[in-house]
C-alpha cells in the first residue's frame, strides 16, 4: 500500500490529486498565482515525504517547486518528454510536447484502448490524436475562451476585461444588447464551432480502414461551453497519466 501526490500544474490553475494504490481519493484546486506570488502556500496541501509526480507547464516556478520539495522530504517525479512514460511517441519534436498533454496521452492510450482525440480546455485549448499503434501522433494549440476574452480586451481601448464566470447568464440570447453580451456571445458561438471543426480534422489523420469512431476525450474547467454530448468527460484525466506514468518509473526503477 503507498500514497501519491500528482499535481498539474496549468498557467491558471493547479490541480492535485491524491491517490492510494493508484486510486484517486481526493483532489483539491488551487489558483496558480497564489503559488507563484507565495510559493510556500502549497506546502499544507503536501503530506510530508509523500512522493510527487507532476507535470509543469510554468518554468518560472520549477526551480523553487522542486526546492520546496526536498526541504518536505518529498521524493519527485516531473513528466516530460525525457523521463520515458509508457507511451509510444510517434511526433518527430518531443521536446515540443507539453508535459500535461503527454499525462492526458498517456491515460487516453491507457484506458481507452482505441483512437482518441483529447481536447483540454484551459488558458490554450490543447487537440492530441493518440493512436493505439503509435501513441502520441501530434496535435492542435488553440486559444482558450477566455484568451479570446482577454484579447478583445487587451487589443482595443474601449472593450472591458471580462471573465468566463459570467457566461451562463447569456447562454438563453442570440443577439447581443450590450457590449458584456456581444463579447460572451462571440465566445459562445465562435468556440464551439471552432472545437467541432478542429476534431474533424484530426479525425481526417485516422486510417480509412480503421472500423470504429475515435473516442473524442474533454478535460478542463470550461467544458460548459461545448456542445459535448457525444464527449467523454473526464476532468481527472492528467491527474491519472502522472499516477500511471510514476507506477511505470517505479517498476522499472525497482527492477
């Protein structure tokens, strides 16, 4: 019996989760900036000496993560594209590939045992093809919705920063009768569009002879956005490629 600790750590928020003989049992969120401005803060969500495995897509914070870790006693694993996950790759750039799409890859190839299409919605809108024969093939980096927020934002003078949180109130209208609405709507009927097309070009890359229909996999907090019916959704997704790709370190590191 052991414990783990993964961590995901994204641009806008860091998702931990803990786990008992590779079983999730808890998970707990915290916002990215509270650890970049007090790096300290994450220290009481940590068990001391419990081991990590995570993945980082925030490199100003590596170096005094990992050093948090070592005065906790935590043994730690980081994923990336040189620590050999247990899964083919067969994208020509590795050190190219987002270490929080190799975890979503890893637990698609794991669990789903077929072609699937992982869209993972956060402050870019990652697409990642995996195959059953050659695992991680390539994919797609779009914005976010609220990227496209903050650009309409940033990009003019007069249009006012806005968040996701105030969406629902908009989903019941088709034209916009204010600037806060117009904005929303864009983002309501812009992104989803957007999604659908991008899935149906990387199901273009599957062979003509392959007989069954990709498994389409959403992971991420706006998934709210999507029409997504005929989605899995599975929020806990990078959380178990870091348990299934650390299980893998430390069978081959016991062998």
């Amino acid at each position: 019996m052991y414990d783990l600790i993964c961590i995901d750590i994204g641009n806008s928020s860091i998702h931990l989760g803990y786990f008992t003989d590779g079983k999730l049992i808890q998970s707990k969120n915290i916002p990215t900036h509270v650890v970049l401005d007090f790096p300290g803060e994450i220290l009481p969500l940590i068990n001391q000496g419990t081991p990590i495995s995570y993945c980082n897509v925030v490199p100003c914070i590596e170096k005094e993560f990992q050093a948090l870790l070592k005065e906790n006693n935590n043994p730690f694993y980081p994923l990336s594209h040189l620590s050999y996950p247990p899964l083919p790759i067969s994208y020509p750039k590795r050190s190219e590939i987002g270490p929080d799409r190799i975890a979503n890859s890893i637990s698609a190839y794991s669990k789903y045992k077929d072609f699937s299409i992982v869209v993972d919605i956060g402050t870019a809108t990652t697409f990642d093809l995996i195959s059953p024969i050659e695992g991680y093939c390539g994919g797609i980096i779009a914005p976010g919705p609220q990227g496209f927020l903050d650009f309409l934002h940033n990009g003019t003078a007069l249009l006012p920063k806005l968040s996701l949180s105030d969406l629902p109130s908009y989903k019941s209208q088709n034209v916009g009768k204010s600037t806060e609405s117009a904005m929303f709507l864009g983002v309501l009927n812009g992104f989803n569009p957007m999604v659908l097309n991008i899935i149906e070009a990387l199901k273009s890359e599957i062979p003509n002879n392959w007989d069954s229909e990709p498994n389409i996999i959403l992971v991420g907090g706006a998934s709210k956005l999507l029409n997504s019916s005929n989605f899995i959704f599975d929020p806990y997704l990078t959380l178990n490629g870091l348990a299934i790709a650390f299980d893998y370190h430390l069978d081959r590191s016991t062998k």
